[in-house]
C-alpha cells in the first residue's frame, strides 16, 4: 500500500459508528438493533478484536425554543416571553434530552459498551448530517418511524434527509412489525 493511501474503515482503526436518538420506540430499536448486529462484545463485524472497539457514539438534537412576540392591543404593543418562562423551557429541554440520552447509555452499559453522548440543538435533519462530518463517523445508524408517503411529505423524514444528505453510510432500521398474535 502506497504511503499516505487511506485505509478503509475497520482496517486498523475502530470503525466510528453514530445512532441518532430521539423519544420514539424506533430511534431505541435501532440502537438495540446496532449493538447486537453491528458492535457485539467489544468487537465490530469486521471481527478485528482491538483494545477499543465497542464505542458507540449517541447523537439527540432537541429543537430550538423560540421565545414568541404577540401583537397586544389596538396600539399592537409587544408581549415578549418573559426571561424566566423562557429558562424554565430551556431547563425543562435540557432534563428531556439527558433522560432520552441516559436511557440510551442503559441500553449500551448493559450490553457493556461503551459510549458517549452528544447534545445538539437545531434542525434534526441537518444537525446529524453535520454531526458525521466532524466526526469522521464511519456510520451512522437512525431507526424509522415508519411515516406512510403523504406524511413523510408534509412532516419530511429524518431518516430520508439523512439517507440523501449524510457523506458517510446510513443504516436505516425499521421497526419490527407488529405483533400480530391475537388473545383469547
């Protein structure tokens, strides 16, 4: 191999993989889904043992509280939100993410792998895509929430952005269909 030549992901190096978690059943699904087939025990699927393998990288963006102007009045004097409802909002974001994240971060010490976490806030779709980027992720793994074609329309799809947008490989992880055993 030439000098400088770039090794492929898993040659030599820990293979990088990000999950994207939000509050649905199918972002932890994938999770669950990623550990058990991808990083299995400390070693990829690549079935290279390394000193670190096993790391997994948990991404949730939570959305941007934007304090709201209303019009009061014949004058249309402003009524800003006031600062401390405007805190309380951030605060009660900031305990939603870390208890989405800590969840996550059960599911992976049980498993006994290590991972670590990243809190992003903005625009889901494009905050992972960037997220991969700066991390040089080798992949990125997001569950599906299972949107029919006319609500994917009008809502997007994360999981679709991401598929077109994300400069490393996706894996999309369906939900697993239900059940459809019926009680007595």
């Amino acid at each position: 191999m030439e000098a400088g030549a770039m090794l492929p992901p898993g040659a030599g190096r820990k293979m990088r993989v990000m999950v994207a978690i939000d509050e649905s059943d199918g972002s932890f699904y994938a999770l669950q889904w990623a550990l058990d087939n991808i990083i299995v025990n400390g070693v990829t699927a690549t079935n290279e043992p390394s000193q670190d393998t096993g790391m997994v990288t948990l991404v949730h963006v939570q959305h941007p509280f934007q304090p709201a102007i209303y019009p009061v009045g014949p004058g249309a004097a402003a009524f800003y939100t006031p600062p401390n409802i405007v805190e309380s909002v951030r605060k009660a974001q900031q305990e939603n993410s870390a208890a989405i994240l800590s969840r996550a971060l059960k599911i992976c010490n049980d498993k006994m792998i290590k991972a670590e976490t990243l809190i992003m806030e903005g625009d889901a779709k494009d905050m992972i895509c960037q997220a991969t980027e700066q991390m040089h992720v080798d992949l990125l793994v997001v569950g599906s929430r299972g949107l029919g074609k006319i609500k994917r329309a009008f809502l997007g799809s994360v999981s679709d952005y991401c598929a077109h947008h994300t400069k490393c490989p996706i894996l999309i992880v369906r939900p697993p269909p239900p059940s459809t055993s019926s009680r007595p």
